[in-house]
C-alpha cells in the first residue's frame, strides 16, 4: 500500500515530521485551558497527568515495534524520548547520555513548555516540573522496563533565574526498584482501535539512505534525517497514532470526571484550535504559495489529523481551481465505541475544525455537506469563494498560539543521512 507520505523525499519527510511532533505536543495547550475554565489548577493537572499514563505506555511500545529498537535498557527508554510527541525536537530540546544498559541522563537545553508556564507563575510551573512529570516519565520508562525509573538532579522552578539547563534527570533500571502500576485508564485505552491499528509500510526505500529502523547503538544527536525514506514513512504513521491516542486518553480522563456531555462539548473545540494552528503551520512548510484548490487538497492530504490512512479512510479530489471534494470512508475512527474521536461529530460542531483547516489556505474558503458517493461516510465539498467576506481566525486557535509552539520555527540541524 502506498499513501501520500511515499510521494516526499526523505528531507521533506523529516521537516513533515517535526511539525507533527509539535502539533501531537500542543493538544493540551487547546485542552487544558478549556478544561481550566471554571475549575481548578489542580484538576487540570490531574487531567494531564492521567491522559499522558494512559497513552505514552501503548505509543512507546508501538514506537519501539515499529522501529525496531525494544531492548529493555535505558537507550531503548531514550530512544523512546527522542520519537515522542511529548519531546518533539528542538522545540523540546532533549539532549540525552548513555551510561551503560542500566543508567542514563537527560537534559533540556530548551524547554519549550517551561517558557510557556514559567509567566503564568511558579504554582503552574511546580505543577508541569513536579506534580505531572513525576508520574507521567515513569509512566514512559516502564513501558520499556518495569523497573525503571526517572528521577530529577534538578528541575524548575529555575534557581537562580533563567537557569540551564532547564532541568536534568537520571534513568535508572534496577531490580530492586518498585515496580510502577499502570494507570486504571490504560487499559480502556488499549482496548480502542486506534490501539492496535496497523500502518502501511512500503516494501523499500523509495530514496537511498538513511537507517532503515533504529535497532543500532542510541545516537545522542539522533535527528529525523538519520532515518531511510522507508523508515520515515512509518516513523510518521506512528507519530499521527500518538496524537490520537493522547487524545482518546485526554477524553477519558475528562469523561471520568466531568461525564461524556462535557467531554463532547470539548472535543470539537479542540479539534477547531488545533487543527486550525497546525494548518497554518504547514502552508509555508508544503510549500502552499498559491491559494487555490490543488492547495487545500495538498493540506488535507497532508495534515496529521487524517493520518495514519489505516485508521483515517480520507479521499481527496480536486473539482477545479476553487473546489476541493473530500469524504470519509469506513474506518476505524468512525468504529470506536465511543465518540472520543477527532470525527465523532462531523455534520455537527466538528464541521468547524473542517473551515479552520481550509482557512489557512485562503480566509474566503469554506466546507459545505455534499452527497455521499458509493460506501462514504461523510463528504465535503471545500469551496474558495472570492466575493466572500474573509473567515475570523476561531477564537480556539487563539489558545494554541498562547504558546510559543505556535510560531516556533525549526531549523535543521544536519542533512540527511548518506548511509
């Protein structure tokens, strides 16, 4: 099987791939503050802490049969790290050592969240740097090895100020540590289609170079660019199966607290936000100079909310110079049990993440309801109106840029990789 992704060079690949790291990243810089209105720093911390124990543990496993590098020892925890959504490079700049097969260090050179809580007071930063990574890195290490653990040599709150790096820790694995218990909600989790989903995964290398998987000695200094084009196609997949699963365990946490009619109300909101930020992210970065139909249909195509092609069916066909058709077949995401999905209400509130989306090509666009053709589920039609009044941003987008994701720019940091 062959999707979109096949079609990039192994350097747009690895460009692709950072903006999805930082997108799966900055869900909770939509969700929290909504969950935040009218409640506690607290439960908004609590919810943080539950989504990310119910989710890295499955994507990191996945990570690792993916790529090839599950070795129960510290360089595997690393590696983990260093393909995460909860660490997406540069903008999280993780910098990372080695010891032996049973200790290691990390350490944030950057830390791009530190710089969006630290304004907000040293109550939300003692929050983010102790209450909620406590739990949620042993969460990450123990899916490698039970007897992991992350412990800090220092952290924020920054003394002296502006200090760096911005925090340090050590990884340990010992026999004798106390194994972690899985949080209640992982399991839920694993139990939703998104979970087990399989990819596609080209036959070969569509370009030469690059390693094929990551099973070889941990690089401290990994980048995307070290990866084959084959490798990258998949590492992708997986980075959009990160996303979607942070966000069921996101939902569930919510939905546990709060019931499922808040949990619904949220979700579109988010999806409105998020999907509307990243978008505009990706038109410099496909490369979008012309705001026409082949260009929306390129940033549909390309956006990592409609990824990976095994679990978002997503068809894309340009009508004409100002008309894009796109539809939803059946699918895993339109299977789950629940509605704890990006999709879960399209036809409804979730049709404005749809115009946020197609907005960052040209304001004047929009997405109307058309008739299903054949076995599709939902179908749209996105339309560049030139006598329309351009579009206002959504007020949900606003949440995403109040972090300094929303503008980061990258800059990479070697070619990619010859051997």
């Amino acid at each position: 099987m062959t999707t979109e992704l096949d079609d990039l060079s192994r350097a747009q690949l690895a460009v692709l791939g950072r903006e999805w790291l930082l997108h799966g990243h900055l869900q909770d810089r939509v969700g929290m503050p909504l969950v935040h209105t009218g409640r506690t720093r607290e439960e908004m911390q609590q919810i943080a802490i539950e989504e990310w124990m119910a989710a890295s543990p499955v994507y990191s496993r996945r990570t690792q049969r993916a790529l090839r590098f599950g070795n129960g020892d510290v360089p595997t925890i690393l590696k983990n790290i260093q393909l995460d959504i909860g660490a997406p490079h540069h903008f999280m700049d993780f910098r990372c050592r080695v010891d032996d097969a049973d200790h290691g260090e990390f350490w944030l050179a950057h830390c791009g969240a530190l710089l969006d809580v630290e304004p907000m007071g040293e109550d939300y930063v003692h929050g983010m740097c102790h209450a909620i990574e406590d739990p949620t890195f042993d969460a990450t290490a123990v899916a490698t090895n039970a007897r992991a653990q992350v412990r800090p040599l220092h952290r924020p709150p920054r003394i002296p100020a502006g200090r760096e790096p911005h925090c340090h820790w050590t990884v340990t694995i010992d026999p004798d540590n106390p194994a972690v218990e899985a949080h209640p909600y992982l399991a839920v989790v694993e139990r939703s289609k998104i979970a087990t989903v399989p990819i596609a995964e080209p036959a070969s290398s569509a370009e030469a170079g690059g390693w094929d998987d990551y099973s070889g000695d941990f690089d401290p200094d990994f980048e995307l660019e070290d990866l084959s084009h084959r490798a990258l196609v998949i590492a992708l997949q997986e980075i959009a199966v990160q996303s979607h699963l942070l966000l069921r365990a996101f939902a569930v946490a919510v939905s546990e607290r709060y019931g499922e009619e808040t949990t619904l109300a949220l979700l579109p909101q988010i999806f409105t936000g998020l999907a509307g930020m990243t978008a505009q992210r990706l038109v410099p970065v496909l490369e979008i100079d012309r705001p026409d139909g082949a260009a929306i249909a390129r940033l549909l195509r390309l956006h990592p909310m409609f990824w990976p092609r095994t679990y978002v069916d997503l068809r894309v066909e340009v009508v004409d110079d100002m008309r894009v058709r796109f539809a939803l077949g059946p699918c895993p995401v339109l299977e789950e049990a629940d509605g704890f999905t990006w999709f879960s209400q399209l036809g409804g509130a979730g049709d404005r993440a749809l115009d946020a989306i197609v907005q960052a090509v040209d304001r004047r666009a929009a997405c109307r309801p058309v008739a299903t053709n054949g076995d599709e589920r939902f179908a749209y039609e996105a339309v560049i109106d030139p006598a329309a009044t351009p579009a206002t941003e959504a007020p949900e987008i606003a949440l995403a840029k109040i972090s300094g994701g929303a503008t980061f720019v990258f800059t990479p940091r070697r070619p990619v990789r010859v051997g």
